[in-house]
C-alpha cells in the first residue's frame, strides 16, 4: 500500500496535468497553462498550487519510504485499513471522473483563466448539469 500511493498520485497529476496540456496543444496551437508574471491573485493562486502540490508529493514520498513521516503529525484515527481502502477507492473513481472532465472540456480545457483565446461555453457532457 505504502508504494502504491506515490504510484497512484504521480499517474493522477500526470493525467491531469501533462496528458491533458499535451492533449489540447496538440488539438490547438494553444499553451494551456494559463498563468502570467502580472501581480494579481489569478497568478497568485497559481504560484501557491504549485507549492501545494509540491509539498503533496514530499508528504506522500515520506509516507511511502516510512522516512520521518511521524514529523507531518499524521491523524492517527485515519490509519486503519478500512479508511486506507475507502480513500483508494475514491482515488481510483476521482482519476475516472477527471478524465472523463476533461475530455468533456475538449479544446476548451486550460489550467488558469486564458484572456487571449476566446472558447465556446462547454455545456454538454457532465457539464450540462452544472
């Protein structure tokens, strides 16, 4: 389980983020990686995801190699094998609904907010119910 983890999120961010960028550049030209220099809280946000989403990978590496993990104060009520399935099982169904997200997006899938290129309002898919 504890080799699993590192495994599993490596493959939900490369989905997420590297397959679904690739996927749409190839489809448009378009960089989706929608993130500027500009000092304001649109590319704050993307400044800090990035440092969250570092600190994620550091927590599940120590978790999975048992090396000072004790340090991030794990809650311990969480540490049961029934909690340790359940939350696998989420992440398996989260890596089916994300990629079934974004192939709904289409072209119009981006990370941040794109200013520069114009893209139909998607309302078909799981997004017509939104």
């Amino acid at each position: 389980m504890r080799i699993y983890l590192p495994i599993i999120t490596l493959l939900i961010f490369g989905i997420s983020f590297i397959w679904s960028s690739v996927r749409v550049y190839r489809q448009t030209g378009i960089n989706p990686m929608r993130f500027g220099q500009e000092d304001n809280a649109h590319n704050y946000i993307g400044k800090v995801m990035k440092v969250i989403i570092g600190l994620l990978f550091i927590a599940v590496f120590l978790y999975a190699f048992n090396w000072k993990y004790e340090y991030l104060i794990p809650v311990w009520y969480f540490a049961s094998p029934a909690i340790a399935i359940a939350g696998l099982i989420l992440l398996h169904l989260s890596l089916l609904w994300i990629v079934y997200a974004q192939l709904s997006m289409g072209k119009s899938w981006r990370i941040g907010i794109d200013t520069e290129h114009k893209t139909e309002l998607v309302t078909t898919g799981i997004f017509s119910l939104s």
